[in-house]
C-alpha cells in the first residue's frame, strides 16, 4: 500500500502583513504626490492669473 503524505499549510501571515505594510506605504507615498502637486498647481493658477491681470 503506498505511503499518504498530508498536506502542511506553510505559515504566510508574515508575508501577508509585510505586503500590507508595502501597499499601505505605496498608497500613502501617492497620496502625499497627489497633495504635492494640486499645491503646485494651485501656485501656478495664482501665478497665471497675477500674469494675465498684469498684461490688461
């Protein structure tokens, strides 16, 4: 009769909560851009209208 092997389920959970932390960082880094660049954008609408009401 041949020998069953079982099945042992390897223990990921710390994979699994180092991939969290990885997304979690990735997501924090976009949102950080994302405040970055509407300031700069902001900056650069403020600049444009000071232009264009300087040249009428």
């Amino acid at each position: 009769m041949p020998e069953t092997t079982t099945f042992v389920t390897p223990e990921t959970a710390d994979y699994l909560w180092l991939g969290v932390a990885v997304i979690a960082l990735i997501m924090g880094l976009l949102i950080a851009s994302y405040f970055t660049r509407a300031s700069s954008l902001r900056s650069d609408l403020e600049m444009l209208d000071r232009l264009e009401n300087d040249t009428d």
